[in-house]
C-alpha cells in the first residue's frame, strides 16, 4: 500500500510528516525506492538519519577492488560503471549504475576485500552509511534465512535452489536439483529467473549467498538463505549422522 500523495509505501508505525529529516525529497526518494521494501517502519528514521551524502567528481572512484568494505552506497545523482580485474590484468566491465542504485554491499556481507572497482562517468552524488548501520539496518530485514529441514517443503512449493558458487566448484558437489548461477553472474542474469516462484540461495558457508540474498531481495524476489550452506547440508546427509 502506498500513500497517493507521496507515492511512497504507507507508515504503520510512523506517518510521513513525523519523521523529522532536513531534506524530504531526500526521504520520499528513499521511502519510495523498491529496494529498501524490506526495512520495517520503525528502522526509517534510523535510516534516513544513517546515510550521508558525499559528492562525486566525474572520472573518480569511490571504490577500488582490494580494498576493505567500509560502507554502503545508493547513487542520487550520475553515473557509474563497474569493472573487475581478472588475474590476468585485463579489466571486465560488470555493470553500469544510475539513479537509485546501489553497491558495496558484497563485501560488507561476505567480510572480503573489494572484488571490483566503481568509478563515475559523470559528476554526481551518493549516499554512504557504515559498515555497522548497514548491519544492523538493512543486513537482518533483507537476508532472511531457512533451516535445511524446511527444504523439502520449499522444494515441493516450487521454490528454485539456487547454487552462487563457480561453475567448477558446483560441479564437483551440489544439492539435487539446483541451479547454478554464479555469484560474480547474478547482477547479470538475475531477470532469467521466476519471480513468482521462491528462491532459495545457498553457497560453502552462507557468506556468498548472503550476498545474492540481498541483491535479490532489493529486486523484489521472495528469496532466503540456506543456513549453514553446503557444509550443514553435507553434514547432515554424511552416512555416520544418519545412524
């Protein structure tokens, strides 16, 4: 339900008008962004008050591959691309940002380095909030998890098992009836799969699937995390523990 007027989602704890911020066009653009859905209404002030804005000079990079996940960013103005470079030296485009998208989130849900740098064609502005304010504010309501003995119910629903692992290591050992889609490819390939069904992502230790699980929740998927990943799932299903 949205607020007509605001064309932003509808308060049930809070009304628009109470929330006390400097810049309301600021508040209507993040209230109204599809991919904070998740946020419940008593964490927007915190929200809104956590993220600051930085300004951006065109050909600059806010993030640099290697680097320590510090904090996350939502793009309010310009334009980005994202690159990644391979062992070999030569540099991959990934992606291209606008308005309202975000980045630096993988890092800060795996806890590795930066694995890809974003820098601005353009001058512009962004939104950054910390490392700690990201955990507490949008890691909990987007990553949401299932135990592996929900699985089979999931599955029999229609739920999609997703696999974010690469390619050669999924080969080499995965659960019955998963797809895989690697981590480094779902930015890319995540329209191809079915919105209407639940997905539920895993990888080795629930790190990596952290990751898709919020980059797919801010898209609007219906998506959980496998807690414990393929090692509970290996665990579980070794001949000793089924004695």
């Amino acid at each position: 339900m949205t607020d007509d007027t605001l064309g932003v989602p509808s308060l049930n704890a809070y009304e628009v008008t109470e929330l006390a911020v400097d810049d309301p066009k600021w508040m209507i653009e993040l209230l109204s962004n599809p991919r904070f859905s998740r946020v419940p209404p008593q964490s927007y002030q915190a929200l809104l008050e956590g993220f600051s804005p930085v300004q951006v000079q065109a050909g600059q990079t806010v993030l640099q591959q290697g680097d320590v996940g510090d904090y996350f960013y939502l793009i309010r103005r310009g334009h980005a691309h994202v690159t990644r470079q391979a062992p070999g030296g030569q540099q991959i485009k990934l992606a291209d940002l606008g308005p309202g998208q975000t980045f630096g989130e993988e890092a800060l849900l795996s806890g590795e380095p930066r694995n890809a740098t974003v820098s601005f064609r353009e001058a512009g502005e962004v939104m950054r909030l910390s490392a700690k304010e990201f955990q507490q504010l949008l890691k909990t309501p987007m990553v949401q998890g299932v135990t592996l003995d929900m699985l089979p119910s999931l599955m029999a629903q229609g739920a999609q098992l997703i696999d974010v692992r690469p390619a050669e290591v999924f080969r080499s050992g995965n659960i019955k009836g998963a797809l895989n889609l690697p981590l480094f490819l779902l930015r890319m390939r995540m329209e191809e799969l079915d919105r209407q069904a639940p997905c539920v992502v895993y990888c080795d230790d629930g790190r990596h699937s952290g990751v898709a699980a919020f980059l797919m929740a801010q898209r609007g998927f219906n998506v959980r995390v496998l807690l414990g990943g393929l090692e509970i799932f290996s665990k579980m299903n070794r001949p000793e523990d089924k004695k």
